[in-house]
C-alpha cells in the first residue's frame, strides 16, 4: 500500500508541477500600469520575458527536472550519509523516494516531446500560423524526437523498467549506501537545465553561462563519471581489497551493469567538453582540432 501511495503521489506531483509552471508562465505579468512612475521607468529598462506556449513548455520542464534533481541528491545525500556499513545499513529514504521517482521519468518522456514538438513548429515545419499539417507530419515529428532523443529515451525507460525493480526486489534491502550515491548522480542536472534555458535566450556569451558551464562540467565529472570508480573503491575499502581487484572479486553482472550505466554517461560529458572547448575559446581564434564539430 505504502509503494502504491508513493507511485500515485510521484504521478500527480511531477505533471501537476510542470501543468502549473506552464499556466503561471504564460499568465505572467510584465508590466502593470498603476504602479508608480519610477517602478514603470525600471521595468521598461529591463529585458521583458515574452511567455509564449514554446517557451513556457520548455523552461517548465526544464525547472521540473532541476526540481527532481534536487529532491534526488538530497535523498541520496542523506541516505550515503547515513549508511555506515555499506552493504547492510538501511535507511528508508532511499526505497522511498525511488517509487516516488519513478514516474517521473515516465512523465519526462512526454516532456521531452513536447519540447521537441514547440522546437520543431518554431523552425516552420508545422505548418504556416496554424494552418493544416501536411499528412504524416505528426509521425515525423515522433520519428525526429526518438531520433534526437534516442540515447535519453533509453536511459529513461531503462531506469523505469530494469533500474527500479532492481532497487526495489532485487537488492533485498542491502547496499542503500550504493544506491544513495547513485541518486547523487543527479546533481549536474539543474547545471544541465539551465545552460538550456540560457541559450534558449540567447544568452551563451554572458559570465553567468559561462560560470554555469564550468560548474556543469565540474559536477558532471565529479557526480556521474568519477562516481563509479569511487564505488568500486569504496566496496574494496570495505572488502579490504585494492582497487583494481575489486572487479575480478564481484559477480560479473554487477560489472556489467555498471559498464552500461556509466557508458551514456561517458558519451554525454565528451558532449560537455566539446561545448566547453566553443564555449571557453577567444572570440575571432580558430578552434583547436580536438574541438572542431559539425553542428
């Protein structure tokens, strides 16, 4: 009952919190004209947000995922904390918040669409103001965001149907203290967010993206790449084993396991770096080899 509880409250939290961002963002008010002379003179010299459907939809998500986020390494956060021995101590967050988690990476899947579906009728392929789509536009629209978001989709439908029952049956109640510093994996992701929603705006040349992507690559490397190492090293500390014996001493599906998990991982920051590379490079400079991509 109490798994059922959660899984239902995980479904109503993450689409009611993106529906209200969405209705809050698109009734947001710039400018009211009662205010005083010298608050109006300020607001007009400020950059006026323009809330239309596409942009309330993708920040919306955006700031749904950076809430996850949160909520995530700061369960993990507590559960790693709170688990002296690694194999054997429990702590009740951490089977919590993995059923409450749950749907939202099934709601995510939608989202993401949606974002691709604004994005792709702001380009002009969804027909001219409204007008009739040409037949089979809807599934080309579908074809290109499980192209584009393949890898993504994929992450997201292996943590919903191997990655939970995993959690949930498979461990037994042993090694919360692993999947606590998992769930801190989620720690970039607000970095990740918002770095969209600046050049969503176009604010890629500002201190503020710039910092931003610094932390991003600092966190991503720390919380989703190194992570897997610093397991592996904390279970040979536990098993009194050297770091590089610990994988020929644990089960060879655990390995595998991790292989796959840390693999899109791995893929994702050489996406980072590269970003990093353009981001970080002086203006007018040709770009060093290990940086030149096709956009």
């Amino acid at each position: 009952t109490g798994m059922a509880l959660l899984f239902v409250l995980g479904c109503i939290f993450f689409p009611l919190s993106f529906a209200l961002l969405c209705w809050s963002l698109q009734h947001h008010s710039t400018v009211r004209m009662d205010r005083p002379q010298a608050v109006l003179n300020t607001l007009q010299r400020l950059p006026q947000l323009r809330w239309e459907e596409a942009d309330a939809v993708i920040v919306s998500a955006r700031l749904v995922s950076s809430v996850q986020a949160v909520m995530a390494s700061t369960a993990g956060y507590i559960v790693s904390t709170s688990c002296k021995h690694i194999i054997d101590d429990q702590h009740w967050l951490s089977s919590a918040y993995t059923q409450f988690a749950v749907p939202y990476f099934i709601y995510d899947i939608y989202a993401m669409f949606l974002c691709h579906w604004h994005k792709h009728q702001v380009k002009g392929h969804g027909g001219d103001e409204g007008g009739a789509r040409a037949p089979g536009s809807t599934w080309a629209v579908v074809r290109g965001y499980l192209h584009k978001e393949f890898l993504m989709v994929l992450h997201h439908a292996v943590m919903v149907l191997v990655c939970f029952p995993l959690s949930v049956v498979w461990r037994q109640g042993k090694g919360d203290f692993f999947l606590g510093c998992l769930l801190m994996a989620e720690v970039s992701t607000p970095f990740v967010c918002l770095g969209k929603i600046l050049i969503q705006y176009k604010r890629q040349h500002t201190l503020l993206h710039k910092v931003n992507g610094a932390l991003m690559l600092l966190s991503f490397l720390c919380c989703r790449v190194l992570l897997f190492p610093y397991l592996y090293w904390a279970y040979g500390r536990h098993a009194g084993l050297p770091l590089l014996a610990v994988p020929l001493a644990i089960p060879a599906h655990v390995n595998l396991g991790a292989a796959l998990l840390l693999a899109p991982q791995l893929y994702w920051f050489f996406l980072i770096c590269r970003g990093a590379c353009r981001l970080f490079r002086p203006r007018g400079s040709p770009p060093p080899s290990p940086c030149q991509t096709q956009d």
